[in-house]
C-alpha cells in the first residue's frame, strides 16, 4: 500500500449517500416535465397518458409569445452589459492591488447574498420617488444589479489564470491598449465571456423578484407564469412552459459551466 | 512583476506615458488608479443603484402612510410599532427561526457531499460539481413550484402513496407548513451549501492527514481534530450565504408556507402591493436587515471562538 492510500481509499456509504443525493436534487425538478406530458388537468398519479396538447395550446398563445419576448429582450441586453462590466471589473479586482479593495469587492458580490426583495423594494422607492414609470427598463436595471456579481465571478479565474507578460509582450510590440484587448487578452478570456454571457442571460430569464417589483405592464416570461399559478385549470399549461423554460436553463447553464470548465480546474495554460 | 515593466515602459523615450496628459500619466505610473479605473463603470453603477435606493428607503422609513400620500414629517413610529404590534415579531421571529433550521439542515446534508467529492472523486471532479451546481443557476421559482407539485394536496407523494395503498386520504400537512418551507429552501439552496465547503475542504493539506495517522489518530478522530476545524470557515461561509438570503425569502413561503408558513418577505411584499404602506414596507425591510447583519456578527464570533477552541 503506498503512503495516503487509506485516504483514497473507497467509501461506500458516503459514495451511495452521493448518487441518493443527486438523485433528490434533480427528481422534484422532473416531476414538471413528467406531469406536463400527463393527459389531465390533475397532477397526480396514476399518470393518464401521454399527450403534446399542454404545449400546442401553450404555441397559440400571444400573451405567451409576448412574455417571452420580453424576457429574451431583457436577457440578452443585461447578459451582454453586466459581461462588459464584468470583463474590466474582473480584470481590475485579478490585476491589480489598491487601497479598499477588499471591503470594495465584497459590495459588488453582496447582492449574492443580501435577500433579492431588499434591493427590488429598495430600487421601487427610489423610481417612484424619481417619477420614472416602471418598464422593462427598470426589470433590466434591477437584473443587472444581479448579474453583475455572477459575471464577475465567473470571468475572474480566467483572469488570474492568465499571464500578464502576454499583454505586455504586445504593448512592447507596439500594439496600442484596444488591440491589445482585441488581440491577445479577448481570445484567452473567451471561454469566461461566453459562459458569463449565457450564465447571465439565464439568471435574468429566470429571475422573479426583482422583475415582480419592477416590472410594468409588460410582463416576463417568470411573472407570467406566476399569474398562471392562481387558476387551477391553467395547472397543465404551467407545467407545459415551466418545463420549456428549464429544459431551456439547464441546456444553457450546461454549456456555459462546461466551455468554462478549465477556470475551476487552474487548467488554464498558456500554449 | 507588472511594476518593473511598467518602470521599463516609463523610462522608455518613446514610451506613450512621454506623450500623454496627466489623466494618461497617472493610469501608466499608478496601479491603483488603473485598478479604480477600471472598476469604476461597474462600481458607479453599483453605488448608484444600491446606496441611494438605500438612503431612499431609510428616509422613507422615518415617514407615514396617509391614505395614498405620505407624511414627511420625520418620525420613528414606525419603528416603535415594530417592536409594540406582536405580528411583526411574530414574523421577524419565525422566519429567523424557519431559515436558521434550513441553514443547519443544508449545511449537514451537504457537509458529506462536498466531503465526497472533495476526497473520493478523482477522476471527473468537474462533472460533478457541474452537476451539484446547475439546477442552482436555473429558475428559482420554478425549483419551489416543483415542489408544490410534489408535495401538493393531489400531489406527487399523496397521489402515490395512496395509490400504493399506505393511506386512505392525503396527508394534508405536506403542503401549507413550515416543513414544507424548510425542505424547499434546504433544496433550492443545496448549491450555496456545497461549494464553499467544497472549495474549504479541497485546500486542506493532505498530509495533515497523514501526520494524525502516523500519531495514532483514528479516521474519526482525524476528521474532528483536522478535517472538521480546517473546514469550518467553508462551513461558516455556507450558512451566511443560506441564512441571509433565506431570511427574507419570498417565494417558497408564498407558493409553500399557507398562513402557517408565511414570512417577513411576505408581509413586505404586502406592505408594498395590497395594503399599501410603503413606509412601513421600508421600516421592515431596515429591521430584517438589521437583525441579519447581528445574527451574522454574533454568529461569526461564536464560530471563531468555537475554532480556536478545538484547534
């Protein structure tokens, strides 16, 4: 037996406590899906037959067709401002050292933490007080507030995994600080952009509390359904979209954590 | 290793730092004005859109609701009625009490998760965090409302159980509880529990380890005396991360909790929609951050007397 074996050694319980528990993580999501197929309005067991009606009848929906509009709308304007935020924001807290950094960080990630209905109660009182009529611009405000802590963190290990001699190397060759960006450190950042970009947009598709604040007559895809949850015989339908939208997130998260695979690992290598 | 090229760059005659105007200078010689610089876009922003709604509210807080109006007067009524009317109490005290069950439950659920892959994973490390981590990333509303379906009055468990034969009626108490609030929330923020204990338990030295046995540690004693303490600050970072956002939650006790599982973010929702009290909406938002931000302090301290105590 060589040195350290005994803690690599197998543990079966804890290896059968792992798959039981990501079976209980993912099963209760399933059942959306499951019962969205279901030939009756009821959810529950036994399951009647299966059947596509939920999701056509979903298809000739306006209100459906609107509410996500406005939320691809929403998405893809915060996923692409809170990643160029994002980008100098990262590059500055991996880069460089100055006074306050810390406490300075630890405000821009707090919105990870503090409860999302302080900062919607919050941004709704300064926007009333101001006059400012609430729209998708507001839910979009009150998202990039959200994402931008989420962009951060995750284009952050590809900035301290990166080399800055490289970026040196192409001011000392004469390239000004733009092409530089455009041409060394853009391309060793990309797989961080494009995972901020999709991670983003998720966390914006599918945010609800700052958008059931903020949001005025047009209503996102979330606060949509929300409105759905109060007439039983909508139940089906619910399900049908619910389950449109997670299949939608879990596809995007996917790529987006798995081009960005390597930031985690420290597998980051300059060629 | 950025300063000497940099003092390289400056003493070049050709150098762009010759030609430029101070705003230029500063950037090439200082390196903490090019990190502020570079974080002032989204630290501006920041500011603007928490600080100030922030201030907003606290102002707001010190004002009164007349009808659809509000009185400016400054005043801390609505501060003493807090502490005077029992249902905000009431409130304030089961949601502490709701959440900081669900932070224990997720943090002991997830300790040997993160243990595992930590420390028995060695190959496809990443497939399983990515596993652990995504249906975080993915609509929280739609995590609680699948819960709704499973623990529903003709839900998943009650439909199948009877089905099964194990009980004539459905069992009424899964759906509008506190139960059904502390499991949701121990479920929806699992993420938040595994990745800084993870992250903490990945660090430790492995041959700590190896020491403890070479003197004569068993495996349980090992995890107490190093395992355990050298992962207590992933341990401390995973309840925060629970406790604080779970404290003001809205959705789960909304879609979950019925009357009996209602929380503070329930009532400033209220507050804020039908009953139209902006400033008492304001009042109890302050409050429950307040008491958060305590809760944290205490909590930290405990923790870190605690560490030095075993270690």
């Amino acid at each position: 037996m060589s040195t350290g074996s005994y803690i690599r050694k197998r543990s079966r319980p804890l290896q059968v406590y792992a798959i039981i528990f990501i079976i209980v993580l993912y099963v209760p999501v399933l059942f959306i899906p499951l019962f969205s197929f279901n030939d009756s309005i009821y959810v529950r067991f036994p399951l009647e037959g299966f059947t596509l009606k939920w999701y056509v009848e979903l298809f000739q929906r306006d209100a459906v067709w609107n509410s996500l509009m406005n939320s691809v709308r929403v998405g893809v304007a915060v996923s692409v401002i809170s990643t160029l935020f994002g980008i100098f924001a990262a590059k500055a807290i991996a880069r460089y050292r100055f006074p306050g950094r810390g406490p300075l960080v630890g405000f821009i990630m707090l919105p990870l933490v503090v409860p999302l209905i302080i900062f919607g109660v919050a941004l709704l009182v300064l926007l009333s007080r101001l006059g400012i009529p609430l729209s998708l611009w507001t839910v979009g405000l009150g998202h990039l507030i959200v994402c931008m802590p989420f962009s951060i963190a995750t284009l952050l290990p590809r900035f301290e995994g990166f080399e800055p001699a490289l970026e040196e190397a192409s001011a000392d060759l004469g390239e000004n600080a733009l092409w530089t960006f455009w041409r060394v450190t853009l391309p060793m950042i990309f797989p961080g952009v494009v995972a901020s970009l999709m991670l983003t947009f998720t966390v914006s598709f599918d945010e609800f509390i700052m958008a059931f604040f903020l949001n005025g007559t047009q209503p996102t895809l979330p606060i949509y359904i929300w409105g759905q949850l109060r007439f039983p015989q909508e139940f089906p339908s619910v399900l049908a979209l619910s389950s449109f939208v997670i299949a939608a997130s879990f596809v995007i998260v996917f790529i987006g954590l798995w081009i960005n695979r390597g930031a985690h690992a420290g597998t980051i290598k300059v060629e | 290793m950025s300063d000497q090229s940099l003092s390289a760059s400056t003493s070049d005659p050709d150098s762009p730092a010759r030609r430029a105007g101070w705003f230029e200078r500063l950037i090439y010689r200082s390196e903490a004005a090019r990190g502020f610089s570079l974080l002032a876009p989204t630290l501006i922003f920041l500011l603007t859109v928490i600080l100030v709604p922030f201030a907003i509210l606290i102002i707001m807080s010190l004002w009164t609701a007349v009808g659809f109006d509000f009185d400016t007067t400054p005043t801390i009524k609505n501060y003493q009625q807090v502490f005077e009317r029992p249902i905000y109490l009431a409130l304030l005290g089961r949601s502490i009490y709701i959440s900081a069950i669900a932070t224990v439950a997720t943090v002991v659920l997830c300790y040997p998760m993160a243990y595992y892959v930590a420390f028995h994973v060695h190959r496809n490390k990443m497939m399983w965090i990515v596993l652990m981590t995504l249906p975080f990333w993915t609509s929280y509303l739609l995590r609680v409302f699948a819960w709704k379906v499973v623990l529903g009055y003709e839900g998943v468990i009650n439909s199948a159980l009877i089905n099964v034969g194990l009980i004539d009626e459905p069992l009424g108490f899964l759906l509008y509880s506190q139960e059904a609030v502390i499991i949701t929330l121990a479920h929806a923020w699992a993420a938040f529990a595994i990745l800084p204990i993870y992250v903490s338990l990945e660090k430790i030295d492995r041959s700590l380890l190896e020491a403890a046995t070479d003197l004569g540690d068993g495996p349980a004693m090992r995890f107490i005396r190093i395992t355990l303490p050298l992962s207590l600050p992933g341990v401390i970072a995973a309840s925060l991360l629970i406790f604080i956002p779970t404290t003001g939650d809205y959705i789960t006790p909304a879609l979950l909790g019925g009357p009996d599982g209602a929380m503070i973010g329930n009532l400033i929702q209220k507050m804020f929609g039908p009953i139209n009290n902006w400033p008492m909406g304001a009042t109890l938002s302050i409050v429950l951050m307040i008491i958060i931000a305590l809760i944290c302090l205490v909590y930290v301290f405990i923790m870190l007397l605690v560490r030095r105590k075993i270690s």
